[in-house]
C-alpha cells in the first residue's frame, strides 16, 4: 500500500510540475508576441 501511494504521489508532482512549465512557457509566448508585434507596428 505504501508504495502504491508513494506511487501515485509521484505522479501528481511531475504532473503540477510540467502543468507549471508550461504555463510559464505560455506566459512568455504572449510577451514575446506581444513585444514583437509591438516592435512590428511602432
């Protein structure tokens, strides 16, 4: 039982992690584009 729970533990860390990441990543496409397409029309 301990296992199984360290199991699925571990799973939902990386899970939020890369959940995290990517919504970090996303974040910073929208500046990027923002920026450039500021840098584009200016």
């Amino acid at each position: 039982m301990t296992d199984h729970r360290n199991s699925a533990g571990d799973d939902g860390n990386p899970k939020f992690g890369r959940l995290l990441i990517v919504l970090l990543l996303v974040v910073g496409l929208i500046g990027l584009i923002t920026f450039a397409s500021e840098a584009f029309y200016s």
